[in-house]
C-alpha cells in the first residue's frame, strides 16, 4: 500500500496544477483547515470529498478485554467526517 501525500507534497502539487507558489498552496490548505475547525459545529462541507458534522454519542455499557468486566462509558460529543457520494463512486468506481 502506498504512503498518504505529506502536506508540503498535497501543496506542491495543487501549486503545480493552480500556477500559484507553493507557500500560497499552504496557506490555502491551512484556512481551508481553520475554516473546518471553526464551522465544525455546523457542518462544514468540502464538495466533492464530504463534509465534518458534529455527533452526539449516547452513553453506554462496555466490556474491558483484558478483565472481562463491564464498564460504563459516558455519553460525548464526537467529530465525523461522512464521505460523499461522489468521493465514494470514484474511490471504488460506481456499481
């Protein structure tokens, strides 16, 4: 399996394919990443990838795997990324 792009990698190649230096590439990726941070809590959208929405996780009973004994796990909010279609169709082709 081949290793995930880098940053600077991810940068370099949207400055090659926008015509723009790769210092504007970063900072573009990074207020893309200051925009999700901010919005998350009303769904921020990247179109075409899918988008951060923000889920209430209810309480429930576990189990530890090493003791056998039920634990409580307490009720939290959690953050998650849902893939879109269109990401999922070209990513593993459409049926």
């Amino acid at each position: 399996m081949a290793k995930a792009l880098s940053k600077s990698q991810i940068a370099g190649a949207l400055a090659d394919k926008a015509g723009i230096s790769k210092k504007q590439a970063t900072e573009i990726l990074e207020t893309i990443a200051d925009l999700a941070y901010k919005n998350a809590k009303n769904t921020f959208t990247l179109p075409g990838l899918g988008k951060l929405v923000l889920v209430n996780r209810a309480a429930r009973v576990g189990r530890n795997p090493a003791t056998g004994a039920t634990i409580n796990i307490p009720a939290k909010r959690v953050v998650k990324f849902r893939v879109a279609k269109a990401a999922k169709d070209a990513i593993l082709g459409a049926k």
